[in-house]
C-alpha cells in the first residue's frame, strides 16, 4: 500500500540493483552521486536508488532511469584515498518517483513509497513452499551458491521479501531484476520468481547434458590422439616414417582440388575415412587405396580452352590433311556453331572408310585445330561389356572401363576422344559391349555415365568423340543411328601424290636421317609407284614403298657410291623391282564385242573389259571371270533386252538358237559383282551380234532394266579417275549421276567428255562405231 509522499536525495545505480531488506557497500564517484550522499547524511541518512537504462551515460537525465526504484538508508560512509565515497546502504522499501529535480549539486525525487502488505494468506505459504523447494534443487544443480544462503533464506517468514532475497542471488539479466522490483503485488512476484527459477532449472540440466557430450568427445579426441601417437611411434621404430598419417593428409589435399561435385567428394571422403581405420595388411586396404586413386586421378572439372579461330583451324586441316574436305567442313561448321552458342554438347562423329586413309591422324589434326587434349582408345576385339562399363568393385583386380580410362590419359573433361575400330566389337555370354557404348554415345544420355567400377555419375557431355569404321555393316543399327557418318572412300591418285610430296616423303626422310638434297623423287616416279606398287584406298602400302627406297638410298649413301640420288620412272625397278600390279588401258583400236566398262573396287576404280563371242549351239549362255550373282543378273537382263529389240537392231530374231554367247569378263581370280555394267554388257552382246565395232575412247557404266532404260549407279568420282588413268576420253553414264560430276577432280573433269544417256540407245549412239561389218 501507499505510504506518505516523501522528498529525498538521488543517487543513479550503473549495473547494479538493490532490493529491500538487501545490505550492501556501494562506490561512488560522480560529483552529483557524492553531493547526493552528502545531503543525505546531513538530513535524516535517506536516499533514493535506481539503475540507469543505459549504463555509459556519466550525467543521465530523468529518461535515463527507471521510475522504480529503492527507498535505502545509508549506514555508513568512508572516503577512500583514490577520492572515491564507499557508502553501506540498507534497502527499506520500494519506491516510485512522482517528481524528478535536477539541483545544481545533486539529483532529488519526490517519491511515493510501497510497502509489503504484512497479512499471510494460504496461497503465499504454498507459493513460498514451491519457491524454496525450486531454489534447493537450484543451489544443489548450480553449486554456485552455498547451503548457508539456503539456510538463512529459509527462514525468512515475510513472502516478498523471500521473492527478493532469492531474485538477488539469481544470475539475472538487469531487466529481469527490474521487473521483479517493479511487481508491487506480492502473489504475481512470488509466481514469477518460481517461473523464472524454473527456466533456470532447465538451461542447467542442458548445461549439464552438453557438458556430458563435450567430455566424452573429448575423452574420445584425446583417446583418439593418444593412440595416432603410439601409432606413429610403432611406425617410425618400423622404419615406416609417415605410415598412413601423411598418406590421409596427401589425399585429402588431392580430394579437395579435384574440383568433383559435392556427391562424388562425400564418397570419397567416407571412403579415405574407412582406408585410415582398416589395418595396411588387410586385402580390402589395396582395394580402397586404389579406388579413392582411380578417383582423385579422373578429371572433374579441369578442361582446355577451345581456341575458335575458324580460320587457324581450317589452315591446320589443310596443312596436314589433302583432300578429305567433308570432313573438314564438317569440323569447321562445328567450331562456328561453338563460337556462336559456347554450349553446343559434343558431336559424335564416325570416319568410316578403308585402312589407310588417315581416320586416325585426321582426329589427331581435330583435336589439334580446337586446342584440345587427344586420347585414343581401340575396341577392336573387345567382346565383354565391362571392357566398356568396367568391372565391379567385388571382382578381384576390378577397374575402370576404357572410357574412363581414356579420360584419365586425356586429363581433361572436354578432349577429343577417338574410339578406334568401332566396327570390330563382337558379343558373347560375357555381354554385348555395343549396347554399353550406346550410352556413351548418346547425347542425351552421356552427361550422366555410369561406370561399375567408379559407381557415380561421370559428365561425359563435353567430349568430342570421334569413332572409326572400316565396315558399317558390322555396327549394330541403334549404335549407328547415334553418330554422324561421314564416309571417307579413299583417295585419288592425284590426292595420293600430293600426300605423298607434302606428308609421307617428308616423314620418311627424317625418320631415315636423310636430308632433302640427298634423295629426290620425281613426280613421274610417284605416280609409277602408286599405279604399279599399290593397290590400295590409302596410302600405307605407299609409304611403306617410299621407306622402302629410303632404306636404299642411306646405303647407296653410306657405302660412298653417290652423294645424291634421284628416283624417275625409268630407274624405279632398280629401286622396287618388276611392278607388281598393273591398271585397265584403253584399246589401240575399236572392236568388236569388247565393251570397256568401268568398276568402283574398295581400293578405288578400274577399268573392266567385257569380252562377248559368238559360236554356233542352240543359244546357250555362257557366263565367266568369277561374277557375283547382281552381275550374272545384270547380263541376263542385257540378253532379254537384246531379244526383244532385234528388229530395231537389225539383229536375226532367232539368233539365240543358232548361236551360243558367251561372255567373260578378264581377271577370272577377282570376284567382281555390282549392277553398274549393265550397259556395257549390252553393248558388247550388241556389237558382237551387229559386227559394229565399239570406240576405243570410250568407256561406260550404268545399271540396265529389261525396257532399255539406264539407272544410276555409286563410286564416279573412283571410275572417272580410273578411265583417265587408263586413257579414256569419253565417259557414258547415267543422266541421274549428273550431281556427282562435281566430285571429281577439276583437272580430271576438264580432260574428260561426259555423255549422259537415260536409255541403251543414247549408249549406242555414242559407243559404236561405224556400220555393220
């Protein structure tokens, strides 16, 4: 209840509250705080306290200080020698300021003054009991406070002043002490002093708990410290300096600058943890060891920086590479499209054609155009799918499959990868590994490989891949249908001369230590060497021929008989030998029934005579020269034409009973088939059966149907060169071949005549000569 309105000194409290019935010294140092006491002492010992809001303000005002505070009297004051007053001071009750005054010396107040009603009702003694069983359990889970504090508190019979007396010794924030001050009614501030020693209660058993937690880690650490250090002692007296400790640490290091997703390095990591804990003895050790090696060892995210300068990669091509310009385009359209976009996947590319014809060291040049890393993996011969996927981890000496062992030799995520021999892969129980390649070369798919032995996810999506084939028909078709074909069928003779100046000489000349002024080989002898010492679509068996000379010259050298040789076409069999092959020439002299058709071989063109005799029989035909069954086909469609044209051939229309035919085609060891020399057995069959003879300067090719008519045929470019080779100046072809005119050679082009026909008598108009004989 409220006392009297009363007027005493002021003295503001930083840090620090006092509650009634409290004893305790105080310092004081502010000029005004000291006036304050001084006025006090002087008057009846009264003097008000209360705490600052803000405790680094040395002049707080009236806004600076809480409204409650405690009516005190001062017990005693000594001045200390440092001019600091220690004053004793006895809490009496609370109070609240009505009226606040700023002397010129000192603060002072106005205050209405609280007192504790003196009744004892049930509800306090219950409220007192729960308050001093809450604060033993305290001082007994604190052991902060003594049991002396206990003692004396619990003797205390007045229920605010308990609520006051165990609030001071409570490690309370200044706010929260201050709301118990300011709880006038006695129930509410017993209620919150239990409420609040119940949540101190609570932060102890969790203080408690953590601590538990934190002494048995440690306990664990120290244990755990203790025995790397008996470990590291054993391993040195082993004569083992670092044992595993320094190991862990080396590929930690590595673990963490592999740039691998977060996923990948959380394996890894469990997996270096599980290598420290089992015994170097132990299999499974080698085992971890050499995974987390495999791991550490794939590129994640290291990659070369695409230099895509269009017009430096097409020179680089063009300098290594003569011919081959679908290929180079191809490339070419590729690097522009990057430099456009910056994220175009990888193309997959596959270069199928013959041996020899440069599928490999074009890849070579690919990778070198783009300024990327080259690895080559072969698959000839591969017929087990972990070849491809690898092996799991359980097999004894698993490891990764070839893909991923490519990119470890690349070293980079983004190199130009070459799977060699693509068409050589076979199947048997151990899997089809050409099903498993189909994800490594899906674009779709191959951004997210899974490899059996390395068990995470690999981004093969920024890889070049380029495959090689010597036969398509051997690739399963979902395999051939994920990758771009681009068909190389060989090279020219002209071709085969520049590479053989530009590239092959070159080479052979430093791999023999021979300079260029020591061995000179002339253009003539070149091409001698091509049409009478090989017969291939590339050019090993050419440089095999040059090496072959080479060899020759550095002992002509050697053994002091020239300082110099030189290679023409008169002197080459003193080099090589008798030529081994010879090519198709044309005729001195037109004849008749010999028609010169032209072939397209997997070495490149020929030319072909087909020779057609009469004899007299009952019109038996008669086929030789080793013919496939299209090609037997092909002249029994030119006969039923024949037949059925006498009368506009001016031909016997029984012809066929009183005559046998017999048409052969020369070189009977060489299985030759193909539809393409249906005109040119027509035209001989005619020629034979007219007596007209056939041009010399001709030669044809072209698939005949039973109404005359003449369909297109595959491989112009190859038989244009080889009628040029062979002499021919006129060529009759099929009018729907015209598009493919543009593929051979200009100088070639321009010394040939191109006659397109759609029907047998445009040929014959054009082939025979002269009137019946």
């Amino acid at each position: 209840m409220a006392d009297n309105e009363i007027i005493v000194p002021l003295l503001p409290l930083r840090g620090l509250l006092v509650y009634p019935t409290m004893v305790l010294h105080l310092d004081v140092g502010r000029d005004k705080s000291v006036q304050a006491l001084e006025k006090a002492m002087v008057e009846d010992h009264l003097i008000f306290l209360t705490t600052q809001k803000d405790i680094s303000l040395d002049e707080p005002g009236e806004d600076d200080i809480y409204k409650m505070g405690t009516l005190t009297k001062v017990k005693q004051m000594l001045k200390l020698p440092n001019g600091t007053i220690r004053v004793l001071v006895e809490g009496l009750n609370r109070a609240e300021i009505n009226a606040f005054y700023d002397n010129d010396t000192h603060f002072s107040a106005k205050l209405e003054v609280y007192e504790d009603s003196p009744e004892k009702e049930i509800e306090h003694q219950a409220l007192m009991r729960t308050l001093l069983e809450y604060f033993e359990q305290y001082i007994k889970m604190s052991k902060k406070i003594s049991s002396e504090t206990f003692s004396s508190t619990s003797d205390i019979e007045e229920p605010g002043r308990l609520a006051d007396i165990i609030a001071s010794h409570l490690p309370l924030k200044l706010k929260e002490k201050q709301e118990i001050l300011e709880t006038i009614d006695v129930k509410k501030r017993l209620s919150r002093v239990i409420e609040i020693i119940n949540n101190e209660k609570e932060v102890l058993n969790l203080e408690k708990k953590i601590g538990q937690r934190v002494k048995r880690s440690m306990e664990r650490t120290q244990k755990e410290y203790y025995l790397r250090e008996q470990m590291k002692a054993i391993q040195k007296e082993l004569g083992d300096k670092e044992g595993k400790t320094g190991e862990i640490a080396q590929l930690t290091e590595k673990i963490d600058d592999t740039g691998m997703p977060e996923h990948v390095k959380e394996t890894a990591f469990k997996e270096l943890d599980r290598y420290e804990k089992v015994p170097s003895s132990s299999a499974e050790s080698a085992v971890i060891r050499n995974y987390i090696d495999w791991l550490v060892s794939i590129p994640w995210s290291k990659a070369t920086k695409d230099d895509l300068n269009i017009h430096k990669a097409e020179k680089i091509l063009d300098r290594e590479h003569h011919g081959l310009e679908k290929v180079k385009e191809r490339v070419l359209e590729y690097l522009a499209v990057q430099q456009l976009t910056n994220s175009l996947k990888g193309p997959i590319l596959c270069l199928a054609g013959p041996p020899g014809v440069g599928k490999t060291s074009l890849a070579k040049s690919i990778a070198s155009s783009m300024n990327r890393n080259f690895v080559r993996v072969s698959l000839g011969g591969v017929r087990d799918e972990s070849e491809i996927r690898g092996h799991r981890r359980t097999y004894v000496g698993a490891m990764p499959g070839r893909i991923i062992q490519g990119m470890k030799k690349a070293a980079t995520v983004n190199p130009v990868f070459l799977i060699d021999e693509i068409d050589k892969m076979s199947n048997d129980f151990r899997g089809d590994p050409s099903s498993a390649m189909l994800e490594v070369l899906d674009p779709e798919q191959n951004h997210n490989f899974s490899d059996h032995y390395i068990e995470e996810a690999y981004d093969l999506s920024k890889v070049m891949f380029i495959a090689t084939a010597n036969n398509l028909a051997t690739i399963p078709g979902p395999l051939r249908d994920r990758m771009e074909i681009i068909s190389i069928a060989g090279y020219t003779e002209i071709e085969k001369l520049h590479i053989a100046k530009d590239h092959l000489l070159i080479r052979q000349l430093n791999e023999h230590g021979l300079q260029k002024s020591q061995l000179q080989i002339r253009d003539d002898a070149l091409m001698s060497i091509i049409r009478l010492y090989t017969r291939e679509s590339g050019v090993r068996s050419l440089e095999r021929q040059l090496a072959s000379i080479c060899r020759k010259t550095a002992k002509i050298i050697v053994s002091g008989e020239k300082k110099r040789v030189i290679v023409n076409e008169k002197n080459i069999v003193d080099f090589l030998g008798k030529p081994i092959f010879h090519y198709g020439q044309a005729e001195l002299e037109d004849q008749v029934g010999v028609a010169t058709g032209l072939a397209y071989t997997t070495v490149g063109g020929d030319t072909l005579q087909i020779e057609v005799s009469l004899s007299p029989g009952k019109g038996k035909l008669v086929l030789t020269g080793k013919l496939g069954d299209v090609m037997k086909e092909s002249a029994q469609a030119a006969f039923s034409y024949v037949r059925s044209k006498t009368e506009e051939l001016n031909i016997d229309a029984n012809f066929h009973e009183k005559h046998d035919i017999h048409i052969h085609v020369p070189e009977g060891a060489v299985p030759k088939d193909g539809p393409s020399a249906g005109i040119t057995i027509a035209t001989a069959l005619i020629s034979a059966l007219t007596g007209r003879p056939i041009r010399k300067e001709v030669g044809m090719t072209g698939e005949i149907t039973l109404r005359g008519r003449v369909l297109p045929i595959g491989g112009l470019k190859e038989k244009s060169l080889s009628a040029h080779r062979a002499g021919l100046t006129k060529i009759i072809l099929p009018k729907d071949n015209e598009k493919d005119i543009d593929d051979i050679p200009e100088s070639v082009r321009n010394e040939l005549e191109f006659v397109l026909v759609s029907h047998v008598d445009e040929v014959l108009e054009h082939a025979l000569a002269g009137d019946k004989a």
